[in-house]
C-alpha cells in the first residue's frame, strides 16, 4: 500500500448548494490524511467547508476541508464531536 493519496480512492457522495460530501476509502492513518500537502492534488477540486468521510477495514471519520486553493494547497482537520 502506498501512503500517498489515491484519486481513484475518492468518491462523491453528494453535492447541493457549493458544499460537496466526499468518501475516501484508505488504509491511512487519520494523522497522514491531515498532513499538509496530502490532498493538494485535487486542490481544484475541494472547497472550504467541504466534508471527506474516511474508512478503512478497522476505523473511520471525517475530515473537515479549511481552506483549498490550488496556489496554497489543501488543509484538513479531523472533524470531532462538540456542540456549535
């Protein structure tokens, strides 16, 4: 398994109003997919705001997209629970 990221992999979900629901599946751990540069090669395709569902055989999560632009990359966090 490689630890770069996968295009084919990644899957939308939905998509209504700007915002896109993604689905990457991976074997990857949560703090490789955060890492900075990870997912900048679909840059150009990912908004702010947007939400990327992870799974893998043993685990799953989401990951909240904070900014995407293909000058600066893509930086994600993990989305956890809390109230507004």
């Amino acid at each position: 398994m490689t630890d770069k990221f996968n295009r084919r992999d990644l899957s939308v979900l939905g998509f209504a109003n700007g915002f896109t629901l993604w689905h990457y599946r991976t074997g990857l751990s949560s703090k490789r997919l955060e890492e900075k540069g990870f997912f900048d090669g679909i840059a150009r395709s990912l908004r702010s705001g947007d939400i990327i569902m992870v799974s893998s055989a043993s685990t799953a999560g989401q990951l909240l997209v904070r900014h995407a632009s293909p000058k600066d990359g893509v930086r994600v966090t993990k989305i956890t629970a809390r109230s507004f």
